[in-house]
C-alpha cells in the first residue's frame, strides 16, 4: 500500500489541477530570506475515486492500510545521476510526509523544502515536481518479491509525466519584501478549456466530488506593507496572509489565481 501511496502521491503532484485534492501552499520567509516551502495536499477524495476505479477486484477481507511514513530525499538525491549539481544543491533537504488510513478514505501528503535565499523559491516551485520524477521515488520503494502492479496503479501511472496544464498562464516572482503571482496568458486556459479533454474532464470530476480548494499561506518576517488577491485574509498582525480560491474560479476567472504581497 505504501508503494501505491507514494505512486499516487506523484501523481497528485503532477497533475495537481487534474486531481481530487485539496491543496495548501505554505511559504514561510525568516528575517534573514531564509525559509520554507511546504505544499500539504488532501488527497481523500483522490483515495476514494481509486477504490472506486479497482471496483470488483477488491478483496472486503483485507486489512486496510493505516500508516504514517516520512521519505528523506537526499540518500536518493546525493546517489542520483539524473539530477544537475544545481538541482541537488536546491532539493537535497526535501522530504514527504504521507499519512494514510484507507478505511476512511483519508490519505494527506505533505511536501517540503527549505530554501536559503528566497530568490531561489520561483525556481524550487517550478521544479520540484520534476525533480521528484527524475528521482523515481515511487518505483525505487516497489517490493522487488512482489513487483507486480495492481489494476489501480496501472489506470494511474498513464497519467504519471503529465503536468499542470495551467502552470505556464502564471509568473510566480519572489525577492526580499516582494512576492507575486501573475497571471500572463489567460488565453491558454480559456483556449485549453475550451479544447482540451483532460480540462473538460476537471470541471466534470468537480460536479461528482465537490470543487477542489486551492489556499496559498504566506508567513512573513515583519508585517506586509501591501498585499491584494482572491478571498484574501490576514492575521491580526500583517505577518500572515491567506489566499484561497477553487478550481472553479481558476479555469472560469484565472485572475483568481494572482496575489501580490510586499513587506
């Protein structure tokens, strides 16, 4: 189960707008531009939907997994030979936190890196995901007395290499006391909406199991001098910032998506 965890897990991440999962973004910046970039995503609904899809191949018998596991990136990072020096520089302290219990449909993932100058977040956000498929995590975990794959794993992994179709409409930026998240190509949403099978298919997985929630936590050193977005909320001293929407409101008003804060 551990091994299917991590294969899901992947692939929430991959096709993080394409998923059922609930996503939260947390950016917390010291005052020395030093901090921590931590994406937890919800992923019980995703669980759920995978039951469905194994249907009459389950076994009602079987124990259901309940596990809490954590997964250090850098044994695999420093052994790699897929990733540039850059990239283990930039990942190597990453880890992921996946806790499970399958008979409640409840499954949380959480990813994170610690970044030393918070110029470098636009280039960790960008990337992780694919550093974390050079990495092979899923496949290096595989039982090799059992390696056989179940029909679950198998509908999943199609889809394991694709990416978030709505990544390039934005320009995330980060500099000492500026962060931004811009929306620069609305028409690529509005058109692969309008012509893509896999964005038709969101709105309708969105009908079955809910919209999908998307929040954006943004922890400061000092209190924000400035700050704008969708459904934003502050804590009582400025130093906090929330930033929530759905994918609803991404794919019918992508301008939903942007915030910008200074401090």
């Amino acid at each position: 189960m551990f091994k299917k965890c991590c294969l899901i897990a992947i692939i929430g991440f991959t096709i993080l707008l394409g998923s059922c999962v609930d996503t939260e973004e947390k950016i917390v910046i010291n005052s020395n531009n030093s901090g921590d970039y931590t994406v937890t995503i919800d992923m019980g609904k995703m669980l759920k939907l995978a039951a469905q899809m194994g249907g009459a191949n389950q076994d009602d018998t079987k124990q259901k997994e309940k596990s809490d596991s954590t997964v250090y990136f850098k044994p695999y990072i420093d052994t790699s030979t897929a990733l540039t020096a850059k990239e283990k520089e930039l990942f190597r302290d990453g880890s992921m936190h996946i806790k499970v219990d399958e008979a409640a449909n409840e499954m949380s993932v959480v990813i994170h890196f610690p970044f030393k100058q918070v110029s470098v977040l636009p280039e960790l956000k960008a990337n992780y995901m694919k550093v974390l498929n050079k990495l092979n995590i899923s496949d290096k975990m595989k039982n090799k007395d059992n390696p056989e794959t179940d029909p679950v794993e198998q509908e999943l992994s199609k889809n394991k290499d694709a990416l978030n179709p709505t990544q390039e409409a934005y320009s995330f930026s980060a500099a000492p006391g500026k962060i931004t998240n811009s929306l620069i190509n609305k028409a690529l949403i509005t058109d692969k909406l309008a012509k893509d099978s896999s964005m038709q298919m969101m709105q309708q997985m969105t009908m079955m199991m809910g919209d999908m929630n998307y929040k954006t936590v943004i922890v400061l050193p000092k209190p924000a001098k400035k700050y704008n977005g969708n459904e934003v909320q502050a804590s009582a001293d400025k130093k906090t910032l929330t930033f929530i929407t759905t994918l609803t409101d991404i794919l019918n008003r992508p301008e939903a998506a942007e915030y910008n804060v200074e401090y």
